[in-house]
C-alpha cells in the first residue's frame, strides 16, 4: 500500500531546493528533476507545493514525460484532500444549454416557415 500524504504537507515543500507537486492525486518529490526539466526550472517552482495537475495536463506532456514521473513518486494524496468531482460539470450544463437553444431555435425557424406556407 503506498504511503498517504496531506495536501498541507506538500505545501510546505514549495521552493527550488524542496519541490514536491501533486498530479492527479499522486504526489512527486521533482527537486533533482528540476534543472533537468524541458520547460526551465521556473515552471516547476511556479507550482511548487501545490496540485499541479492542470498545469501539467495544459501543457500537452507526452507519455515518455509521464513515464518518467514514476521515478518521482513518493506517495498518493490523502482521500481527504481530494477533491470531489460534481456530478455534473460547467462542460455539461454548457452543452445542455446549447443543445436547448439550437432545438428552440429550430422549433421557431419550422414554425416561421410553415407559417409562410
């Protein structure tokens, strides 16, 4: 079983000399990966001590980029500090919305023309 971390803990290894980040409810330890990293060594202190999964994900990295974040982990992220996902999201209402206003729109274009007829 691997070891669980708190989110406060990750926060407190926030600097260029103590980097831990959090991605996708894992934790990794990336001080030695820093000066190694392909996008500069600021963008990992950026999101250092916190849940950098959006940013990680953002960026596109690639399989072997993922791969190689094995090397780092250190634990999962403790069940209470994460996040509870909603059931339904901004992206499904958005479409919800969408689809409603096209078939509203359809109803009033059919409707406009049968009346023409």
């Amino acid at each position: 079983m691997s070891k669980e971390i708190r989110l406060a803990t990750v926060n407190e290894h926030n600097k260029a000399t103590d980097l831990w980040v959090v991605i996708d409810n894992k934790v990794y330890d990336v001080t030695k990966f820093r000066l190694e990293h392909p996008g500069g060594e600021e963008s990992l202190v950026d999101e250092a001590g916190r849940d950098a999964t959006k940013a990680f994900n953002d960026v596109g990295h690639s399989s072997e980029a993922r791969e190689m974040l094995k090397k780092y982990y250190i634990g999962d992220l403790a069940a209470a500090d994460i996040k509870k996902k909603s059931p339904i999201s901004c992206r499904h209402v958005a479409l919800a919305l969408g689809a409603a206003f096209i078939g509203i729109s359809l109803v009033y274009v059919i409707r406009r023309g049968v009346a023409r007829n």
